[in-house]
C-alpha cells in the first residue's frame, strides 16, 4: 500500500502515528527502511509544486508490507535535469514506489 501519511519516523515530526499503527496493528514494516537497495532518497517525497526538487529526506509518503511481502527495492518516480523538474508535475507529492515480492 502507497500513500501520503504525511508522517515519517523524524526528529522534526512530533508523532508517526501511522507508522507507530502500521508496525503495530497490522506488523507491517516500512519499504525504506526494509529494501535492500534505494533511489532518489535525498529529495523530499512532498515537492509542493515548486520547479526545484526539494532536497532534505523528507519521506512522508510511504509503502508498508506485511509479514510474507519481501522489499528489494525503493525509489521516488521523479524526472529532473540539474535539480530542476522536468515537465508536468503533476502532484504536490513525489510518487513513490517498491519493488516486493510476496512470498506464498
């Protein structure tokens, strides 16, 4: 599951919440933090429209997986030249995604 929980385990957020809720209730566990491999990790996932990639790690949105889901992989889909954005942004929030595999 991906989604903006506009939470992440920061120092700068007072509460993850989600993230606290998703380990907890559902013993999910969060892809960064689970993938062997990463892409795009120093830019923020929430760009707020702006022309210039925001840089910092601000990772508020995220993709969780449960026990038998395996995380290889996690990256931001996001299309700059020289830390500017290319094209159409057409969110207010890098998507973000994983490569998993579900074990069965």
């Amino acid at each position: 599951m991906d989604a903006d929980y506009a939470s992440a385990p920061a120092s700068w957020l007072p509460d993850d919440s989600p993230g606290r809720l998703m380990r907890a209730l559902a013993g999910a566990n969060d892809s960064y933090w689970a993938a062997r491999a990463w892409r795009d990790d120093t830019w923020n996932t929430m760009n707020k429209y702006r022309r210039i990639v925001p840089v910092g790690s601000i990772l508020i949105d995220r993709v969780f997986g449960t026990a038998g889901v395996a995380m290889h992989y996690w990256a931001q889909g996001v299309h700059e030249y020289r830390g500017t954005f290319v094209g159409v942004i057409p969110s207010d929030h890098n998507p973000v995604y994983a490569d998993l595999s579900v074990q069965g």
